[in-house]
C-alpha cells in the first residue's frame, strides 16, 4: 500500500514569508524534510510545511485537524512566547520545543504580524553581530 504524497505549501505562501526572511542578513533558504525552512548559521527561524494526515504533525496532534492545513513554525520568547501560546488559533504549541509556536496561514492571516514575528525569530536565533545589523 503507498503512502499518499505530501503536500507541499503553496507557491505564494512560500514567497510571502521568503520576502521576510530573505532580506534578513545571512538568512538563506533551504528545502526541509517537507516544506521550506529558512535559517541564520544552521538555526532555523522560520518553516513552513503543510500539515496532513499520513505523516507525524503536532499541529494535528494539537489541534485535531485532519484536513491539510499550511502552518508556520517560528521561534519566541518572554512575554510574545507567553502571549502566543495562550491567545489560540491561529497559533499553538508544538511539544517538541519550548520556545517554538506555531501558526496556521489561511485566508485569514493577517501578513504584517507574520512579517514581525519572522523577524523576531530570526532575532531569536541570529548571532548579536546580526542582530545589531538590524537596528542600523
């Protein structure tokens, strides 16, 4: 019996968040295990993939959401971390990490606060000489 084929995130969700990530400095692109990832010296700070039945999800584990449904996984902490996982969809907690939320992309997302929490990921994750390159 074969396993139904994963689903990749669409296209414009992909360049959506690549926008972000990509003008961030030494950020690179990288297909991942399912998705695309993005990543500053060998830290991902941003992944987008789509979660579906037939294959490990912690969104569906979470949520129990059996349709296949485009997320974003990020890094936080302090106060935004606390925020985010308390607020409810479109966000959740994946167990395997206490400082990564994730974020169902949809009709519904608002573009902006991706944007910013992208970019507060990468800040998470990126050496303080990067970090600072932000802030000129």
């Amino acid at each position: 019996m074969s396993r139904t084929p994963r689903i990749e995130p669409a296209g414009d969700v992909v360049a959506r968040v690549a926008s972000t990530a990509l003008a961030l400095p030494d950020a690179y692109e990288e297909d991942a295990w399912t998705g695309v990832r993005w990543r500053v010296r060998n830290k991902t700070f941003a992944h987008v993939l789509v979660a579906q039945e037939g294959y490990t999800s912690a969104y569906r584990d979470v949520t129990g959401v059996t349709e296949p449904t485009t997320v974003l996984t990020f890094r936080s902490s302090g106060d935004e971390l606390l925020a985010l996982i308390h607020v409810g969809p479109p966000f959740y907690r994946p167990p395997w990490s206490p400082t990564v939320v994730g974020m169902v992309l949809d009709g519904d997302t608002d573009w902006d606060e991706v944007a910013e929490l992208v970019t507060e990921s990468y800040r998470f994750c990126a050496p303080q000489r990067l970090r600072r390159q932000l802030d000129r």
